[in-house]
C-alpha cells in the first residue's frame, strides 16, 4: 500500500495531536449517525423482504393470476426504483463506491442529502421486488453521504477535512453492514482512499468503532454468517485452494467485464428502457415463482449452504449461472444496489463447486465443502473487487474463525495475481473511468 503523507502534513508534533484531537468528536458522531442510519436500513430491508415472501405466498395461492400478481410487482418496483434514482440522484445507482472514489480525487460532487434519501429508499423498494443487490455497497455510500453532511455543518474546519470524514462514513457503513469494524478500517485504506495518512487512520478507526457498537447495541453481537468452526485445512489442501483462486480470478474477470458492457443499458432511451425493465421483471418472476431463495442480497442462501445444505454439482452450476444473470441483471437497472454481498454469494457456490469436486475427485484428503465456500466468498472478492486483505478480514469477522487464514491468503493472493496478470481492471475503479469516458465522449 502507497503512503501519502503529503496532505494534512502537520508543521509539527504537537500541530498532528491537535488535528486528531479535532477529528476525533467529528469521528465519534459519524460513527453513531452511519450506526443508527444502518440500523434503519436493516429494520427497512427487512421489513420489505418478509412484504416480499408474504407477496410470493400469496401469489402461489393464486393458481391464475399468481404469476402475474409477481410479474406486476416486480415491474412496478424496478419501474420505481430505478426511476427514483434516474429523476433525484443518477450518482446514486448502483452500489455508489466508484462515486466515493470519484469524490475522493476531485471527480465528482458530493449532493449527500439527495444520495441519502435516494439510496435508502430506492434499495428497500427495489427489495420488494426482489432485485438481486446487495446492501453493504448502500451502506458504504450512505456513510460517505453523512460524512460529506458532517463536514458541511460541522463549526469552523469541517469542511477542511471532508474528504476523510467521507472515506471514514464509507468504512463506518461497510462495518455497520458486516458489524466487521476491521473490514471497515482496511476497506478505507485499502479501496477508497490508498494510503495510511494517520488522521485518515484515526478517524477511520474510531467511526468504524463506534458505529459498530451503535449496530450490535441494536442488532445483536452474533456473527453474519453462522459458520461451524472445522479443522484447519492440512497443507496437502492448499494446492486445491491454488485452483479456487484461480478459478475465481478467471470468472472475477469475466463478472467484471459483463457488468462493464451492461452499464449500457442503464442509458437506454425511455422506450428502450421500458423493454429492459420489463425483460428484467420477467426474469425476476420466473426465480420468485420457481427458486425464490435465489432473489434479494443473498445472506440466508449463503447461511444455508454453511449449516450444511447438500447440494450436486449440477446445482451448484445452475444456481451459480442464475446468480450470475440476476446479479448483473439488477446491478444494470439504474436502480440503487450494492454487489458487494452477491459477489461473496457467487464466491460461495464457487468454492462450494470446488471443495464438492475436490471430494469427488480425492476421497482421501476428507475435504469439507463448506470450508471452499467460506473461502470461495474472499477469493472471488479479491478477484473482482482485488482488495485481499479487506476480503480475508472480512470473512474471519464474520466467521470468527482464524484457522481460515492461510487458505484464505492462498486462495485469495492466487485470485489477485492471477487477475492481474490477465489485467482484469478492479471493478470499482473500472466503474469510475467507464463513467468518467462516457462523460468525455458527451
């Protein structure tokens, strides 16, 4: 990781303490207000995702009209969801990151009111329908918007220090989504803002804290995933975790560059996009009819396959494909949603494919599935998003394992390397500069 201590570079020792001094009220209420807004945010999607299973029940009911009552409500949803973001806030599609990184080189203007509003209520519309989003994106997004909002009403310096109390909303959000206060910190300094300035670290640090404390105050201290503890994987294994690496790299590249080309579609003129819309319900509808567990961010799918859910090879394909389709899909609507979870969803069938290949193919090495699809989540991560170390610590926050580190460094650092060496742009940045050469060519 670069340093870059050029900015906020103290005159002296005692001129550093005093920023930090001032930094660290700033940090604190960015941390209990990106805390308590998460925590909206999660009673909201919830809310709309039992709306939504108490719709689909319904809907089977009905034998006639069910699947149109489905059709109907998914088209009405992605219809407003994305038409909110497109008349209010457009920065606002999508899981917003590449428009933190925008704002945090000078590229972009932060409007945090409109983005706050419209990223909150777009997501839990657009979850009612089923969109296949994820929400720690959103929550990264909000928390930069309340930290732009903090250095816009904060007394005398705020607005000085706007670009860290916007990297640290970001990390404050992606803790409060994971309640991974460590992901969060590594996240700012590995993704968004690419250095370690200490007032970037201190600030980050104590945001992300708190608004942990705010969501496990309000959530509950249980880890995201309920994953049981397994053995430490033999060093004969890690050659099969040098496979899932690459193989994650391979379909990071291919997730990343399908993703790129559906950009397109957000643009569509009016009837154009109707169609697109009206395509995307359709497909919507026919998972809620026939695998409604496929729709919504994924976090209970992943949940089931870590408690042990058996699943063939077969399967696995089919619902990796679905996912694939569904999460590009919705990423492409215009409509506010992350990719962050669905990513960590195709990393776990793809490292559940691997480990039940792995079994299949070497009896003797006793493999345990549901270690590759805990590992598979970092490693796609780290391919397509190429940031390892917030994959490999996110995963053991949310699993509280710590015998997962040295698969997961070998299965993660493989995905990175080999990404790069196919130079698969990084999907955030790679966002970025397509927004940035559609602006050139207009």
């Amino acid at each position: 990781m670069k340093c870059d201590l050029s900015e906020h570079q103290p005159a002296s020792a005692a001129e550093l303490n005093r920023q930090r001094n001032r930094l660290i009220p700033q940090a604190i209420v960015l941390g209990l207000l990106t805390g308590g807004t998460s925590v909206a945010f999660h009673f909201a999607m919830n809310s709309a995702e039992a709306f939504r299973h108490k719709f689909f029940d319904f809907s089977h009911q009905n034998s006639h009209l069910g699947m149109g009552m489905v059709l109907g409500l998914a088209l009405v949803t992605v219809s407003i969801s994305a038409g909110m973001v497109r008349q209010f806030a457009p920065e606002s599609s999508g899981s917003g990151i590449p428009h933190i990184k925008g704002v945090l080189i000078g590229h972009r203007h932060f409007r945090w009111v409109r983005v706050l509003l419209t990223k909150f209520f777009s997501m839990v519309i657009g979850s009612v329908g089923g969109l296949v989003v994820g929400r720690a994106g959103p929550c990264v997004h909000m928390g930069s918007s309340i930290g732009q909002g903090l250095a816009d009403i904060w007394p005398k310096d705020g607005k000085h220090y706007h670009t860290i109390l916007i990297a640290a909303g970001g990390g404050a959000g992606l803790t409060a989504a994971f309640n991974a206060p460590l992901s969060g910190l590594t996240f700012v300094l590995e993704e968004l803002e690419r250095r370690c300035s200490s007032l970037e670290f201190i600030t980050a640090a104590i945001a992300c804290l708190t608004a942990d404390m705010v969501c496990r105050l309000a959530l509950g201290q249980q880890s995201v995933f309920h994953f049981a503890h397994v053995a430490a994987a033999p060093l004969s294994q890690l050659i099969a975790f040098v496979a899932l690496g690459l193989l994650s790299a391979l379909l990071a590249g291919l997730f990343t560059h399908t993703l790129l080309w559906g950009q397109r579609l957000i643009t569509l003129g009016p009837w154009s996009r109707s169609i697109w819309w009206l395509i995307l319900a359709g497909g919507l509808t026919a998972t809620a009819w026939y695998a409604p567990q496929l729709l919504g961010g994924g976090h209970d799918f992943v949940n089931d396959i870590l408690v042990g859910q058996e699943l063939t090879l077969q399967t696995i394909g089919l619902l990796f494909i679905s996912r694939f389709v569904l999460t590009i899909g919705s990423s492409c609507s215009g409509a506010a949603g992350g990719i962050f979870m669905p990513i960590l969803v195709l990393g776990a069938l793809l490292g559940w494919g691997v480990g039940v290949s792995t079994q299949l193919a070497f009896p003797a090495l006793d493999v345990d599935p549901r270690l590759f699809a805990v590992v598979g989540m970092a490693a796609y991560f780290s391919g397509v998003v190429q940031a390892p170390l917030t994959g490999i610590v996110l995963i053991i926050e949310m699993t509280g394992d710590y015998a997962l580190i040295l698969p997961l460094f070998t299965a993660c650092f493989t995905a990175l390397l080999i990404a790069n060496w196919l130079g698969c742009p990084p999907v955030y940045e790679a966002l970025l500069e397509n927004d940035l050469r559609k602006e050139r060519i207009q």
